[in-house]
C-alpha cells in the first residue's frame, strides 16, 4: 500500500464516513479503494468493448460476445 493524503468534499466524505460506521467498509481508506478498484475495472471493461465495436463496426455477434467475456475473464484475473 502506498499512503497518500486526499480531499474530499463533505458530499462524498459524509456518505462515506457513514458506510464506515455502519459497517460497510473497514475505513475511509478501504472504501476509497475499494471505489478506485471499481473505477478502474470500468474502464478496462469500456476499452474491452470499445475494442469490440471497432473490431466489428456494429452489433456484436454471439462468437464476439464470448470472445468479449473471454477477454473480461482475462483482464478480471489482472
């Protein structure tokens, strides 16, 4: 883990702090990173599919389909 120091405005901290007390994160430090892990698994999630549309220029197909979870299957064990 790498320590940082971070703002936050009291709209997102409060929630936050509260998620802490009822339980629902460890800390402000977990549940921020549990919030950046998500981030950053969505945009590896939208390139997969970005890819995909301009791999096929439209719908995709069932064989593009699985090879789309095949490639999230892949990036998930990152």
């Amino acid at each position: 883990m790498t320590k940082v120091t971070v703002s936050l405005d009291p709209v997102v901290v409060d929630p936050v702090r509260q998620d802490v007390a009822e339980g629902k994160a460890t800390s402000v430090s977990a549940w921020l990173n549990d919030a950046g892990r998500t981030r950053v698994e969505g945009e590896d999630l939208a390139l997969v599919l970005a890819e995909l549309f301009d791999d096929t220029g439209g719908p995709l197909s069932e064989q593009e389909l699985v090879q789309g979870r095949q490639r999230l299957a892949l990036a998930e064990q990152r």
